[in-house]
C-alpha cells in the first residue's frame, strides 16, 4: 500500500505542476467522461484470467491524451477506474494498482504527446499528426497490456513472456483495431469538432452493447452445448457424447480395418456407501474417481459417467487382443480400489469391468454397449473383477434380465418358497433344528435355486422384502413344530444389505 501511496502522490504531484499546459474543454472532456465510463461499465473480459477487456474505455482515455493533455487524461482515468471498481467490487489491490497504472501511463502520453508534436512541428491538419498519435496510442496499449498482465503474473507468481504471448496473441489484432479507430475518430473530431466526437462516442457505445450482447450469447450457447455433452456430478463426458464419440470411431476404425474396444467399469460396494453413509459421499466418491479413471486411460482415450456407479472408457489402444484389454481394465480396476479420503474418512470401493470389442463382438455404438454391459455383469456375479464378452455368458445375461423383472411379480403371487434342510446333532443323530433356505418356484423355468437370483435381487430395492418373506416363513414354520411338541431351531441366512438396515432388529422382534 506504501508504494501505491507514493506512485500516486507522485503522479498527483506531476499532474499539478503541467495542470496549465493542459487544454480543459469541458465539453469534450464531458463526451470523453461519459463514453469511458460507459465504456468501462459495459466492457467484455476475453484471455480467461488475464483481465484484458475489450471497451471503449482506452478509446475515450487515448483521444484524451491527444486532445486534452496528460492532465485532463489522469484525471479521466482515475474517474474510471474509481466507477468500475465501485459497479464490480473486485479486491482493493486490484483498484490500486489501475489507478496507479492508468493515471501514470495516461498522464505520460499526454505530456509525452504534446512534446513530441511540439518538436516536431506539426498539428492536426498535417498527417505527422495522425502517424505520430497511431505511434503514441499503440505504445500505450503495448505498455497497457505488459503492466496488467506483469501485475497478474506477480499474484499467480508465474512467468511473464509466455503469458504475455498467451494473452496479447489472441487480442492482438482487436488492439490494433481499436487504435486505427482512435486515430479515425481523432480526425472525425478535430474536422467536425465536439458534436462528431459525441456522434461517433454514441456510435461506438451501441456497438460495443452490441458485441457484448452477441458474445454473451456465443457463450451461452457454448455453455448449453458443454452442459449437453458433460456430466454435471464429475465433470466427464456423458453418455451422449460417448455415443457419438464411439460412433466416430467406429467409422474411423471401419475405414482403417482396425479393431478397438469399448469397455463398462460399475463400481462394487459403492450402494454401501450411499446407504450407509448418504449420497453426499457417494457423489464425493464420484468425483474423486473420474480424474483419476482420465489419467489412467490418458489423452487419447476417453471417459464418460454413464449414470449413477457406471463408467464408460473408449481405450486410446487399437487392439483386440484379450491379454492386452484385460492387463488394462485390471489397471483401471487398481486405480479405482485406490482408498479415498472424504473428510477425514477413508473409503474404498471395488469395480467390475466388462469388454467389448469391434468388430467381433458387435459394429455399432447399442451393439457394442449392449455387450459390455452383458460382460460386466457377468465379471461382477462372478467376482471376476474384468470379463471380456462371450456368446454364453449373453444367454445367461438375458436370462438374468428375465429374473429379475420376474422378481417383483414372485413376491406378489407368493412364489417364493423355503425348504427347510436339517440341522442334526451327529452324536446322537437327533433334529436339533434347520435352515431355512429360499427357493423360487418360477412358472416356466422352474424350480431356481438361491444362486439363480439372490446376487442380481442383492443389486436392486429388493433384497429387504425378499428377507423379510423367508424370515416370515421360517419363523412361522419354527411355531408350528413348537406348537406340535417339537424343540426346534431356525437360522435364515442374510445378505450384508440386509445388515446395513438399522430396522432390521425391530422387524426381526416384532416377527418373533
């Protein structure tokens, strides 16, 4: 703050001693005023953190430089700078620093302007004038531009040649532009005087709405176009952009006869989480997990969230070769099982990989999925952690399907049924009790044993009703042999889902 405090004191006191020098016409000092003000409220940030905008505001503070003297332009400059912090609120350092900046750098011009036409002998009417006034604006925007960006790196503490390349590159030929229109409508008001400066300043106040308007819509419609194409949880491609990614390449791999795969990654134990300790952490799980599945399949791949635990990976290699596919989905599969601290708790999730591959197992994006998908089920009902595709484990898929949407109609129509295998003491070769086992009398496949079913009920909202069924059956039945004079014991088996229920001990006394 010290060293703002004297550069200002000594651009003040500078200001004060050429005050005479300056020429003060209030009305084009007026016009000046309202345009860079107006200018500056209105401006376009473009360079993301770079802060270089796009306005009228140097425009207004150059032609001041130019007609009125360094003065008259401190002044204007320090108005403005004041508006604008006032109407954006940004942090007081920043504040400083422009006034410091645009205060100095206009009063320099101004004094350094009037100088060099003095010397040089020339005066509005002459093209001297003009050559030297585009010389002059153009090393104030150079000068400009190295101060705002130098200040930015000193508070990223970066390196300022290559950002200055990054930021002046893009916005170079805007710049020179608007100093070209500077020396234009400098002519325009020195022919025509104070109103064709107010005519052209209102001229240049619509276009800049203007751009303004069409840029902010540019964005909005970018933003509506990354939004359609991204998940909003982590931040990855979504299913769509993955379908039409995939069918590029497809087309691409078509024309090259090469072979690629497409592979499914669904998280294991990751409903435990969201059961256990809400969807707040599972949502933190997610997101934690998709930058790390993009390192892992690099650049040239590709990663999308297909919905709740389910990742999609387009693998940059174009290879059909098993050993190869799996020695990459096991590292995918590594990387997940990675312990993930969320607020100071560690989880630690597993995953299911599924593989398909073009073109042998499908050549388009649904056929290709559709396979993956079938082959992931089939690694997680294993246990297998990757699987690649094959025809059998399709058929069991199917049929896995069929089960499934079958279950809920079981429960209604009283299908399920237990069967009671026996608990003997074998020094005496007496019933001391049993287990109560779940079979599945289904109407066209049969009787289905537990292994048919339970690991694809245990992934959906129905593994407590079925629990809850055979513990009604078993409990009733243990009655009734009690009832008939028999001593007997029932033990029914759960499923850890049914552990992480906190109503499950209630439900079991209000049965007993």
């Amino acid at each position: 703050m010290l060293v703002y405090a004297v550069a200002l004191a000594v651009v003040t006191g500078v200001a004060l001693l050429t005050v005479n020098d300056a020429n003060w016409k209030v009305p084009e000092l007026l016009v000046l005023a309202t345009l860079t003000i107006i200018s500056g409220l209105t401006s376009v940030q473009v360079g993301g953190s770079s802060r270089i905008r796009i306005s009228g505001e140097a425009l207004g503070l150059m032609l001041a430089v130019a007609l009125l003297g360094g003065p008259p332009a401190c002044l204007l400059a320090a108005a403005t700078m004041l508006v604008g912090w006032l109407h954006t609120r940004e942090k007081a350092h920043y504040l400083w620093n422009n006034l410091v900046v645009y205060t100095a750098l206009m009063l320099a011009g101004g004094l350094g302007f009037r100088a060099a036409t003095g010397v040089l002998h020339t005066n509005p009417h002459e093209v001297d004038f003009y050559a030297l006034a585009f010389a002059s604006f153009t090393a104030l925007e150079f000068l400009n531009v190295v101060f705002v960006v130098g200040y930015q790196c000193c508070l990223e503490r970066s390196s300022l040649a290559p950002k200055f390349r990054e930021v002046l590159l893009p916005v170079l030929p805007a710049e020179l532009f608007s100093v070209a229109l500077t020396v234009a409508t400098l002519f325009v008001t020195v022919e025509i005087g104070t109103i064709g400066l107010a005519l052209v300043a209102i001229v240049l106040v619509i276009f800049q709405y203007l751009v303004a308007e069409l840029l902010t819509s540019k964005r909005r419609g970018e933003e509506l176009q990354r939004i359609a194409r991204t998940d909003e949880l982590t931040g990855l491609a979504n299913r769509e952009r993955f379908r039409v990614r995939l069918a590029e390449r497809i087309d691409r791999a078509r024309e090259a006869d090469e072979s690629f795969a497409v592979m499914l990654l669904d998280l294991d134990r990751f409903k435990e989480i969201n059961d256990t300790l809400g969807h707040h952490y599972g949502d933190q799980l997610l997101r934690e997990l998709g930058p790390r599945l993009v390192d892992c399949v690099g650049p040239d791949g590709l990663v999308a969230r297909m919905g709740g635990d389910e990742f999609a990976i387009l693998p940059a290699e174009q290879t059909d070769d098993p050993e190869v596919l799996e020695q990459f989905a096991i590292e995918l599969t590594a990387t997940v099982q990675q312990p993930t601290m969320i607020e100071e708790m560690t989880l630690q999730v597993g995953a299911s990989v599924g593989i398909a591959r073009f073109p042998l197992d499908g050549d388009d994006p649904h056929a290709l999925l559709r396979r993956a998908d079938v082959a992931m089920y089939t690694a997680k009902d294993g246990h297998h952690g990757v699987k690649v595709y094959a025809v059998e484990s399709d058929h069991n898929s199917v049929h896995r399907l069929s089960v499934i949407s079958d279950f809920q109609r079981a429960l209604e129509r009283d299908e399920l049924v237990v069967h009671y295998q026996p608990i003997v003491d074998v020094r005496g070769a007496e019933v001391r009790g049993a287990e109560g086992l779940v079979r599945w009398e289904h109407p066209e496949h049969g009787l289905l044993p537990p292994g048919a079913f339970i690991a694809a009920v245990e992934q959906t909202g129905l593994i407590g009703p079925l629990t809850r069924h055979v513990l009604e059956r078993s409990i009733a039945q243990c009655a009734t042999w009690r009832t008939a004079g028999k001593d007997l014991s029932v033990a029914v088996n759960l499923s850890v889902r049914n552990l992480m229920d906190p109503d499950l001990p209630t439900q079991i006394s209000t049965l007993l």
